[in-house]
C-alpha cells in the first residue's frame, strides 16, 4: 500500500521574498519543500529565478511588468500582481489574506519591519529571515521553549519589561534596541505584557 501526502490548498504557509541579496538558498531550501506558494518581488527577481524554483506571484510595477513580459511564458502560470508606490510588503500581504493564506514566510526584511506587521498578526501567522537569523512573534506575551547553548535576541516595543527564566535563573529587564540574551541548554521561559518577537539564528 502506498502512502501520498495530501497538502490542503494553501495549508503551508507561503513564501515571500522581498529581497534575495543576503539569502543563500541552502538555508531557506527547507522552506520549499512542499511546493507553498511563491510569491517574490521585482527587487529579488533576478536572484530567485538562478535558484531554478517555481514562482507564484511577481509583485512589480506596471513600468517592471511591461519590460518583461515574456516571465508569463518563461515562468508559466506565473502571474504578476501591480504595485504602486513601492509598497511590496502590503500588497503581497493583502494578497495572501485574499487568497485565504493563513501563514507566510517573509524572507529579506529587517527585523525592524516587526512593528509594521502587528496589525497583520491577528490575521495570519508571520515568521521573517533576516540574514541569518529567523524571527517569529509570541503573541500572547508568554514563551516557553528548550533551547540549545545559544543567543537569541527579543524584539518588542523599546521599553518594554521582559520577564526570562531558565536554569541560571530569573532576570527582568526592559527591552532596548537589540536585546540579545545567552541562553543556557533547556528550558527558557519569557514573559512580557504585550508581543514580542523571538529571533533565532539558522544554523
């Protein structure tokens, strides 16, 4: 008897690359694994289409779509979707929640970017790579995780007291800029009255 997986329709979460210069393909590859929707800005283009992957969606500019028209037929079924005003991020947000995607990866934004997405993580969930590092929010303002001998760095609203347990102990401290921690191996425990975010490196 055969075993087949069967992927309900937009059930993995999609992925979207913003911008493909600081991403090595081997370390997002795991991402792709089950064929999500692809969706990838004008801006990394170039970049995505040398990986040889199949690609969603190209969010470009009317000027961008008309000078390269022959992706539709290079990359068939792709389709392109117009932006204006540059505002890659929005626009491929809203396209996702109109497509009834319930998760995506944002590859090639900065971190900073967090705050921008609060409104968004009522309606979906929301991970970011940037660089190295892999960033995801704790929306009820309570985490706990095990972790190997590592830093992890928490992003919240500036000022924002964080609550950390773990085998060396307790600590409270406000949040600042980058807030990087050093993490025991086991078990770490992170409070805080409103959302953070966790930032993990990738190995």
């Amino acid at each position: 008897m055969s075993s087949h997986h069967f992927v309900k329709e937009q059930q993995e979460p999609a992925v979207f690359i913003l911008d493909a210069a600081n991403i090595e393909f081997e370390r997002i590859s795991g991402l792709l694994e089950w064929v999500p929707t692809i969706l990838v800005s004008e801006k990394a283009l170039d970049r995505v289409l040398s990986w040889g992957i199949k690609i969603d969606v190209i969010l470009a500019s009317a000027a961008f779509q008309k000078e390269n028209l022959q992706l539709l037929e290079e990359q068939y079924p792709v389709k392109f979707l117009t932006v204006e005003s540059d505002d890659f991020l929005n626009e491929g947000l809203q396209y996702l929640l109109a497509s009834k995607h319930e998760a995506v990866h944002l590859l090639g934004i900065s971190h900073q970017s967090a705050f921008e997405l609060q409104e968004k993580l009522g309606l979906m969930n929301l991970t970011m790579v940037d660089g190295n590092w892999k960033y995801y929010p704790v929306k009820s303002g309570k985490f706990k995780k095990w972790f190997a001998a590592s830093s992890i760095h928490i992003h919240g609203k500036e000022g924002m007291p964080v609550e950390i347990k773990n085998s060396e102990g307790e600590i409270l401290l406000p949040i600042t800029y980058a807030t990087m921690i050093e993490v025991p191996e086991g078990i770490t425990e992170i409070n805080a009255p409103g959302i953070f975010w966790i930032g993990e490196e990738i190995s």
